[in-house]
C-alpha cells in the first residue's frame, strides 16, 4: 500500500518532469498518473438545411469547417553566452543526472558536500546524491579531472540527463 507521502512525492516529481504518464505497480497495488498538456477547445456551429421533399434525391452532407483559433505565438530568448565561454564550455566534461529526483551535495544534512569546485576527483569519486522515491543513488564522477563549477543548488529537482557537474578532464 502507497502511503499519501510517498504519493505526495511521487506527483511532485512527476509534475516537475516532462513525463505526460506514470504507472506503478507494487505487491499488488496501483497507481496511476497522467498529466494534462494543454487543454482542448472545441468549437460547433449550427448547420442549417433546407427541408427536403420526399420524392427529392437524399442531399449529400453539407461540411461547415470550425475556424481554427490560434494561439499567440511566444518567442522567449535566451543571452548569448560570449564566445570564450562557450569555447571553454566545450573541453569541460559535464556530470549528468542519471534519473529524475532531488539533488543533494552531502552524504546527510550539516555534513561537508562531497566536492566542491576546485576539487580533483577519479573516476570512482562519489560527488553528490539523487534521490528518487526514497532511494538515495550515489552519483559517481565518470572522469578524473578537477570540478570546475556545480550546476544546481542543494535540494534541488533534476531532470534524467540534466547536468549536474562540470569538470575539466584531465
């Protein structure tokens, strides 16, 4: 049986992550979420006919098409980064969330964060935690090399794949 906390959690993750459905099965137990993407307007119009008599042949079926209403297109920009940043941002290896959950630095709440930048880290080097549905995965550093900046805040949702880390290899 799910208890409401964990149901809680669960539909927070979902809602935060870009999946439209979730289904779980545990021991028996159910449970299933689907999320609304946009919400579907539809429109009628009346369509009149004239009366037909009954000798006349039948009427082939009259087609009114509904207008089509547009919503107003958003374009949103983001700042061009500057070109050496970009360069830079190119030889640094990025440490990527393997799962959707909550980020967390250190290995418990008032303990020092694993890493912070300017640390050298292997390639077996624990650097933060993601936990997802009470699991806490342990989230390795993938390359030898030395952290050049951590991309998300302590308690934070990530995303499958959102990077986490960057590093410069060595």
């Amino acid at each position: 049986m799910f208890k409401i906390h964990e149901i809680r959690e669960m539909i927070k993750l979902i809602d935060q992550s870009s999946i439209d459905e979730f289904k779980l099965e545990i021991d028996g137990a159910k449970l299933t979420m689907k999320k609304s993407v946009a919400e579907t307007v539809a429109v009628s119009q009346p369509v009149a006919q004239a009366p037909v008599a009954a000798s006349a042949p039948a009427a082939a079926p009259v087609v009114v098409q509904a207008p089509v209403v547009e919503a107003p297109a958003v374009q949103i920009e983001a700042p061009k980064p500057a070109a050496a940043a970009v360069q830079e941002d190119e030889n640094l290896h990025k440490i990527v969330s393997p799962m959707v959950g909550t980020f967390y630095r250190s290995p418990e709440p008032g303990k020092p964060a694993y890493v912070q930048p300017g640390d050298k880290v292997t390639a077996s080097k624990v650097v933060c935690i993601v936990e997802a549905m009470k699991l806490f995965n342990e989230i390795e550093a993938e390359v030898t090399g030395e952290i050049v900046k951590v991309l998300v805040e302590d308690g934070q949702l990530v995303e499958y794949g959102q990077p986490l880390f960057l590093v410069k290899p060595e």
